[in-house]
C-alpha cells in the first residue's frame, strides 16, 4: 500500500509554509514560531506582510513565555518570496491580507485562518499583552489541528481496514 496523500497534496518534506499578514509584526510572526517549534524539520517555515512593519515586542513576549525565541524575527514582505521555490502552503492569517492577497503567486495550496489584530487592542500592557496571549494561544490550537490533520494524512494505510 502507499501512503495516504496529505490535503495538501505534498510528496516530500520539507513542507514549505509561508504565513501572510498585513504588517508581519504579530499574527504571521507567532504562528512562524510556533510551527517552527511544534513542527521541527518535516516543516521550513516562514512569514511575511502585505506592508511589513517590524516584529511587536508583545508578540516576542508572549512567545517568550512558551519558551519560543522569536527576537530574531523580521518583518519581511511578501516581494522576499516571489522568486523563491514554490510553497506548499500559504496562510493568511488577518482578513485584509487575505483581501490584498487573494492568491499568492506559486503557492501549491492557500488557506485562511482569520485570528483579530492583537496589536489593536487598546489599554494597560497587561490588557494589551492578554490579548497576545489569547491570539497566541487561539494559533497554537489551529496549527496543532494542522499538525495532527498532516500526522494522520501521511500515516500509512492500514491494509487490514483499507483506512
């Protein structure tokens, strides 16, 4: 028997996954991280913006308290990628980077997973912060879903249930 075929359709690993958002400052950035840290090398990871700020301090913070550096990070716009191999998977993860983007250019699969601007909330840091771990930890359920959805994908059929 073979293996079954990930929705994604991927032969081989690395799975090559690029992370959009409008500044690549917060959402793109935590969820490039997490799926760094959770995915390890059957993933190459990356993020970038329609419009590329820099990397929100509350954002490396949060991640930070899950023991995932990403102080390292910079915004990059989406112009980095263009020339680049193809992507196996493009995610959008903020509406209007899914408007601007509707389709990126040799990306083998595109999805969005709307999560709202934690970067927007307005208030006390620790007001502020709650928001980032709220998106953080809202991501990290998506890509554990992800993970486990690519996990079962690629596991070999079981030939006595043909499952």
């Amino acid at each position: 028997m073979t293996d079954k075929l990930s929705p994604i359709d991927h032969p081989a690993h690395p799975l090559r996954v690029l992370f959009l958002c409008t500044h690549n400052s917060s959402r793109s950035q935590m969820a490039e991280g997490l799926l760094q840290a959770r995915g390890g090398a059957d993933y190459e990871v990356f993020s970038a913006g329609t419009q590329p700020r820099s990397v929100h301090p509350l954002a490396i913070q949060a991640m930070r308290e899950l023991g995932i550096d990403i102080s390292n990070h910079r915004a990059k716009g989406i112009e980095e990628f263009r020339a680049q191999p193809p992507m196996d998977l493009v995610v959008t993860v903020c509406d209007a980077a899914a408007e601007t983007c509707p389709f990126f250019p040799n990306a083998r699969h595109q999805e969005h997973w709307g999560f709202p601007d934690p970067s927007a909330v307005t208030g006390s840091e620790h007001e502020r912060l709650a928001a980032f771990r709220q998106v953080r930890d809202a991501i990290a359920a998506r890509l554990a879903l992800f993970l486990e959805q690519e996990k079962d994908a690629s596991a070999p059929l079981d030939a006595s249930t043909g499952a």
